[in-house]
C-alpha cells in the first residue's frame, strides 16, 4: 500500500461521480482528481478511503494530456489547493460530457437502467443562463474563517483554510461586499448572500442576532428566504427549474398537488396559479423557518398551504389513510428521498411524479426503488447548474408503467 506522499505514474480511465477519475496501480483503484480520462499522470496519494479498498491521490504532473484540458481559470484551483471546485482545469463542455457520463454511470450501475435506451435519445448535460461561460454563478458562497481570523475556502477532504482573494465561481456582487478583505476572529465562517431582489447580505457564524430575510424574484412571483436557508445558488436556476417541472406535470385546473421538501414553496407557488382554486396544493417541509417563509410566499393562493412535518411522516400517513393525489414533486436533499418515501409516494398513485434531484446516484437509487412500485422514467433533463464542479441537476418525470409491463423490464435493465 503506497503512503501519502508517495508519488505514482498512473493511466487515467473513466470520470467517476464525485470529480474524480479512477485509475489503478498494482490492481488497486486509485481515485485521482485533477485529471481526465485518457491522460497520463504523476499523481500524488493523499490518503485511502473504504478502509484501505482504495488509494486516493491529486495528480500533481500531467505527462499526457487529454483533449480538453485547458488551463485553470481560478489562481488557487489545484492539488492541495481550494477544494470547492473539481474541474477548473477542463474546458467547459467537456465538463458537460464528463456529467452526462456519470449519470448513464448512475443509472446503470444503481437502477439497473439503460437510460438513453429508456429515452430514445442522449443523454445530454444542459447549460443554464446567468453564468459567465462557467463563472460568476454561485449566488451564496459560505467563507471559513481560519484561526487567524482571515476567511477562504477548504482544502478537499480537509479543514484547512486557503486564503483567497476572489472565487471566480461566485457572483461579483458576493466577492465585491469586501468580505474577502475583512477579520473575522472567532467565527467559524461567514455566509454572504447575494439575492435577485435587494443588495447583497454578509451573514457571520455563528450569527449573534436573528439571521436577516432576503427576496428572490422568479417570473412574476417574489419569494422571501432565510439568509441561511435553502435556495438555489445559480441565477437561472430557480426559474429554470420551476419551468421545467410545470412542463412536465402539465398540472390541470382541479387537481390535488403534493410538493415534498418544498422548502419556501418556490415549486407549490407555480403549481398553485396552474390547478386553480378548485385544485390543491399541499407543501410539506420540515424546516420550522422555511415553513413560516412559505406560508407568506403562498398567501396569494388560499387553495395551496404549507406543511410542518417530516416528510417521511407526512407521507406514510396519508398511505395509511388511502390518501390520493394526481401529481407529485420531490425535491429531497442529496441523500434522495429513500424506499420508504418512494413506496408511500407510489402508493397515493399520482399520474404524474417530478423528481428534482442534486445528486444523481440518489436519484438512481429512488428510481430504481419507483421501479419496484410501478412507476418508471419518462423523461430526464440534466442541468449544470454548478460548473467547474462535479455537481449536477437532474429532474425526471415518472409515470406509472403500462398494465402488463413486469419487474425491471419496464426500465431497460438487462
């Protein structure tokens, strides 16, 4: 077993999930970052992870080169260097490929899934307006704050802090409040907001006062968030993604919505104008701060309430009670929605069932579990809604299988 430090020549193989590539040496797998598949590199281990099943390691020399490297956009990207993003050193579109690979990955290895099958067509990792060819996007950026006081970002896998004196990735206005010059003694990081409505927030932690509201703007409707809270940090991520989902629920003047992890209602809002005040809207969050901002932000709507219950209890309950409703959306945190949520989910038989996922090996593993219950995949668009990293967007609509369709047949496994 090689120790950290030790330096290894390494044939790079295939992007894996987690922006890394994967390699071998001496049979083991290596998981070796800055790199692309094809190159050859002198890589640096760092450590092993699944107790010693694997070597990790930052390739520190590139000796041949793959089509689309190109060189960094960021000064403090690089092996040892700022860990928030993975792929400062591939052009863009090939960032793209890279994605979409992991997702056929995901989806073949955990739902046992052909999904370009399963569609009909590629998949194919789609840009969303508001970024600078990749940069300027992260709307809300959290600083550590190292102990001299001096705020940065960490080191991957580490709780050391990298001073830096811009983040290319973050919005202007972010990096423009100063906080990237300031002192900050005693804190353990320092959260800076910059909303579509208002000027931006520099928020410290722990916060010695209430954490401050702000407002987005998405089309027509104005939402109010906790500072702190849960929103999307790409400009032209919220409006995308409620689009999307309305495109794909089509939901129908009359009809009952069940919006799980609905957080301050960005999903209930738009679907609430779409059924109508004969339809429902029901926002089930856990979040007591977020459910206080919903209630506010679907005020216009009476037909639409928000919910304070865990949403693993909401569901199972209304299963209990035979409980139906025509559409569906989840939009769980990286961890996916798990089988018994899924379960509880198919069991109110929606027509319809849009997944909004930030993690695309959980989303494999929730559709391999809807598989289970009669539901498969319709329709699957990816989003990079975070360039430069190895984080991706999908949202996927189900559908119940057609009567007769058996077992995991209905989704193209083998």
């Amino acid at each position: 077993m090689p120790d950290a430090g030790e330096e290894l020549v390494l044939d790079v193989g295939p992007v894996a999930h987690g922006g890394h590539c994967v390699a071998r040496h001496d049979g083991q797998v290596v998981f070796v970052r800055h790199t692309l598949p094809g190159e050859r590199v002198r890589a640096r281990v760092t450590g092993t992870g699944g107790g010693g099943r694997f070597l990790r390691a930052d390739a520190v020399e590139v000796l041949t080169a793959a089509p689309g490297r190109v060189p960094p956009r960021c000064p403090f990207s690089g092996p040892g260097r700022c860990g928030g993003c993975d792929f400062q050193h591939v052009a863009l579109a090939t960032q793209r490929e890279l994605l979409a690979d992991v997702v056929r990955e995901q989806f073949t290895r955990l739902a046992r899934t052909d999904v370009e099958a399963l569609l009909g067509r590629p998949v194919v990792v789609e840009p969303v307006p508001g970024d600078e060819d990749g940069l300027r996007w992260r709307t809300r950026t959290e600083f550590a704050v190292g102990p001299d006081g001096r705020p940065g970002l960490r080191v991957h896998r580490s709780h050391e802090v990298v001073p830096v004196t811009d983040c290319p990735i973050t919005d202007r206005r972010v990096v423009g409040t100063g906080v990237l010059e300031g002192d900050y003694p005693g804190l353990t990081s320092v959260d800076v907001v910059a909303p579509s409505v208002g000027e931006p927030v520099v928020v410290p932690v722990p916060a010695e006062q209430p954490v401050p509201v702000v407002h987005e703007q998405v089309g027509e409707h104005r939402f109010s968030v906790s500072a702190r809270g849960f929103w999307q940090v790409h400009p032209g991520a919220a409006r995308t993604f409620v689009d999307l989902v309305g495109r794909m629920l089509q939901p129908r003047t009359g009809e009952r919505v069940l919006d799980l992890y609905a957080g301050v209602g960005l999903f209930a809002a738009g679907l609430a104008e779409r059924v109508g005040p004969s339809g429902s809207v029901v926002a089930v969050e856990g979040d007591r701060v977020a459910v206080g901002l919903a209630r506010e932000n679907l005020a216009t709507w009476p037909w639409a309430r928000a919910r304070r219950e865990r949403v693993d209890r909401a569901v199972a309950t209304m299963a209990r009670r035979r409980i139906r409703v025509d559409t569906v959306v989840l939009d769980p945190p990286r961890t996916g929605a798990g089988a018994a949520v899924v379960r509880d989910v198919a069991s109110l038989r929606p027509r319809a069932v849009a997944y909004v996922a930030c993690d695309p090996a959980a989303l494999a593993r929730d559709v391999a579990a809807f598989d289970a219950h009669g539901y498969v995949v319709r329709d699957l668009r990816v989003l990079d809604a975070f360039p430069m990293t190895h984080h991706v967007e999908c949202i996927a609509l189900l559908e119940p299988a057609p009567r007769g369709a058996g077992g995991r047949g209905r989704t193209g496994a083998q």
